[in-house]
C-alpha cells in the first residue's frame, strides 16, 4: 500500500473513515482502527459550539489510545470563529480539517457546510484564517457544487491550493444531490489533475472493486469511505488485502461480527464519551415510553424486538447496517408519528438507495413485503393484521427516535 503524506504527517496507507456524524465516534474509531485504515476522522464540530466552550462539543473531540493519527473536523462559516476552532482543535489533533460539504439543512441555512460552495470568496477567508490559526496540516472536504449550474470543485480546490491546505478531499455529488444517484468519478478526475497537493476521492465506495475503480479511474491519491464502513469497520483490511493480492480475504463470520459489535458498546460503556448517552435510556423517557408501548404489542416475544432506540439518526443508519450485516435481512423501523414515517423512509431512500426496498405502513400503505418497513405504534396498535402475524416475518425492530440529520426542509 502507498504511503500519503499529508503536510508533515505519514499515513500508513492511502484508505481513510470519512467523517461521519452521530458514527465515527470515540468507540467506532477505534474499533475501526484495527482493520488499519491510514487515517480517522472525528464527526464534525461546530466551530461556533466551541467558541462558546460548549461541553459536549469538545467532548465529542475526546482521544484515547487511538492507533492511527485523527483528524479532527470543523464546521462554521465565520472566519474568526473558525480561526479559534482551528486553535482550538490543532492541539488535539494530528489534522484539522474544513468542512464545506455537509448538506443538512440545519448546517445549511447558517451559511456552513456545502452552503460556502456557493460563496467562494467566503470560502477562500475562511481557509486562510484556518491554515493561518492551525499548528497542524490542513485539509478540506467538499461536495462538487451547491448544484449542477454551480460546479465549482476545481475553482475551490486551486483556492485550497494556494492557501496552504496540505490536501483535499472532493465527494462526488452536488449538494442538491444529497445522496442520491452516483458520485461523479469524472469531476474527481478533473480535480486531481488541476492540483498537485494529495487529493483523496470520495463516494460509493463501498467494498474492494469499486475502492480499485476510484484508485484506477480517477488517479487519486488516497480514498475515503464512509457509508461503506458503517457496520462494516473491516472493509479497510479487506480493501488494502485486495489491492496488494489482487484476491479477496474472506469475509469475518457473523459470529466474528457480532463480537465486534459487542466490543464497540464495551468500550462505549467504559469510556465516558457523549456517545454513551445514545445507549442510555432515561427512566420516564419517551423512549421509555416507547419501548413499553412496544413490548405491550409484541407480548411474548422479545427476543426479536431488538430496540434500538436511537437518538440520532447516524446511529440509527449505523444499526441498519449493522442488522443487515448480522444476517437480519427484514427490519421493521418504529418512528413516531406517521409524517415521520414517511420522512425517515425518505431520509433512508437517500443513504441506502435502490440497494435496500422500503415499505410504508399507515395512512393507505401497506407495503409489508419490503427489506425496510416504517411504521408508528399507532399503526400497528389499529393494525390487526400486522399484529397478529406480520411482526413475526421481521428479523429485527428498531425504534426510531428521530430523522433530522437527514432531513430536507
Ligand atoms: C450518517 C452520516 C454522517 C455524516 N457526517 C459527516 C460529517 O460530519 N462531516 C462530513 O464532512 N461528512 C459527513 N458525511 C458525509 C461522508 O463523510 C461522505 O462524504 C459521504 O457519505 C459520501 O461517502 P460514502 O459514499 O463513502 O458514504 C456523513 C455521511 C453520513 C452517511
């Protein structure tokens, strides 16, 4: 595997865990870590949160016996701010990098994220203040545009250039894209070969054939994979054994998964990191409510009532990979009112796509046949067909306490 020098740090190897919200926390870092990816990222912080001394935005920037170097992501749009963020984070982590890709629309409507690709200049003040406040190297993360009338990743990637930035991370998509459709391999290409700082290619990649595709066709130097490696930390070991023995290495047993994903709530439990939260359930909590509510419906068996009840949506995205990795091919989601029903099925439609066939339970639907079903408690209190026999054909249920990461306004 090649090396990938980013400023004055060596990375291992050129595969890298993209950012991720709600997943690349302290636990999934470094359980990731073992199958030996070149670098980590944090989720994103918000530049502002910090300034302001905000508690559980620095301890989402937690470090703690990780084996590869961090880096560490922000996200804001002014660039003073930015500028004490990047102080602020330069002395925990081994890179600090800018985010102006993030799509959702509460980091959108404050001018952050993939908002500034619409505002160069803005762009441009912002990374100078970042390079100029950072004591460790700099890198920036993007979309290829706000849309396709405002394809500006070469533009941005030159003004990165000549602000000092170390190295660049281009996604494929457009903001308006969100998710959907495929990353734009070309405009990475392009990108690559307008630049002579390391530029690292994002999107889609998702096991070792389309890792190699990003390497051979665009002649990156380096790739990133976030969806890919959600419920799925080996995929860097399987990737990095593919591309130097041009065969594949077996897939871990789900035993040998299901151990995996036993030590990462281990180690979420032993360290306190703002991700345990997540795990806890608060006495009287709505979720509380909830599950009870649930296992009143369920009755008996509540072995296959795997709750999950998560509070973000990035977890809640993480344990539908990671059910399906498990072998549960058919997974009923819990949401709480029918509007959310149809609103998480679109978020999960935009993360998954075609790959995953989603059902709508409630309100005239009743597509139980699908892999993903949505469904509130009220449904399936009134639904007498689903209780008496149709919750029986799902693997798994888990419950959905919110969808607003993904959520479009
Ligand atoms: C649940 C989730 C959370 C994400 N959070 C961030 C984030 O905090 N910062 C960021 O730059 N990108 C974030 N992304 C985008 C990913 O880093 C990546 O660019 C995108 O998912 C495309 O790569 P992939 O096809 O390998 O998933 C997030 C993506 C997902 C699915």
């Amino acid at each position: 595997m090649e090396r990938l020098q980013i400023g004055n740090v060596t990375l291992e190897n050129n595969l890298i865990l993209a950012p991720m919200a709600g997943v690349t926390d302290l636990p999934f870092r470094i359980i990731t870590e073992k199958f030996e990816p070149g670098l980590v990222c944090t989720e994103m912080v918000s530049s502002k949160a910090l300034f302001f001394g905000d508690e559980k935005t620095k301890k989402l920037l937690k470090r703690d016996e990780e084996t590869v170097p961090v880096s560490m992501q922000i996200f804001g749009s002014d660039p003073e701010t930015m500028g004490f963020a990047a102080q602020y984070v330069s002395k925990l982590a081994d890179i600090v990098d800018i985010n102006m890709g993030c799509p959702a629309p509460k980091v959108v409507k404050n001018g952050d994220g993939s908002k500034l690709l619409l505002d160069l200049n803005k762009a441009e003040e912002i990374i100078k203040s970042v390079v100029k406040n950072s004591t460790k190297p700099v890198t920036l993360k993007f979309r290829k545009g706000w849309n396709d009338e405002n394809i500006v990743a070469c533009e941005l990637a030159k003004i990165a250039e000549k602000c000092g930035v170390s190295a660049i991370t281009i996604h494929g998509r457009t903001r308006e894209e969100y998710y959907s459709g495929k990353a734009d391999l070309d405009i990475i290409k392009t990108v690559k070969e307008s630049v002579k700082i390391p530029v690292i290619g994002n999107g889609d990649i998702i096991d070792e054939e389309s890792a190699l595709r990003m390497f051979e066709y665009t002649g990156v130097d380096g790739i990133m994979i976030g969806r890919g490696a959600i419920g799925n930390p080996w995929i860097f070991e399987q990737i990095k054994y593919y591309l130097e023995n041009n065969k594949k290495m077996s897939a871990p047993t789900n035993k040998e998964k299901y151990e995996i994903i036993k030590e990462q709530r281990k180690i979420a439990t032993e360290r306190n990191v703002t991700s345990l939260e997540r795990y806890k359930l608060k006495p009287n909590s709505m979720q509380v409510r909830f599950i009870t509510n649930l296992k009143n419906i369920l009755q008996k068996d509540e072995k296959r009532a795997l709750l999950i009840s998560a509070t973000g949506t990035g977890k809640t995205y993480a344990s539908a990979f990671a059910m399906r990795e498990l072998g549960f091919k058919r997974v009923l989601f819990i949401v709480h009112r029918a509007s959310l029903a149809v609103q998480a099925k679109k978020s999960y439609q935009r993360v998954f796509g075609n790959s995953v066939s989603m059902g709508l339970v409630g309100a005239g639907y009743y597509e139980y046949d699908k892999d993903y079903v949505f469904a509130t408690v009220e449904t399936l209190n009134k639904d007498a067909h689903l209780q008496q026999y149709k919750v029986d054909d799902f693997d798994c249920i888990i419950l959905v306490t919110t969808t607003k990461h993904c959520e479009r306004k």
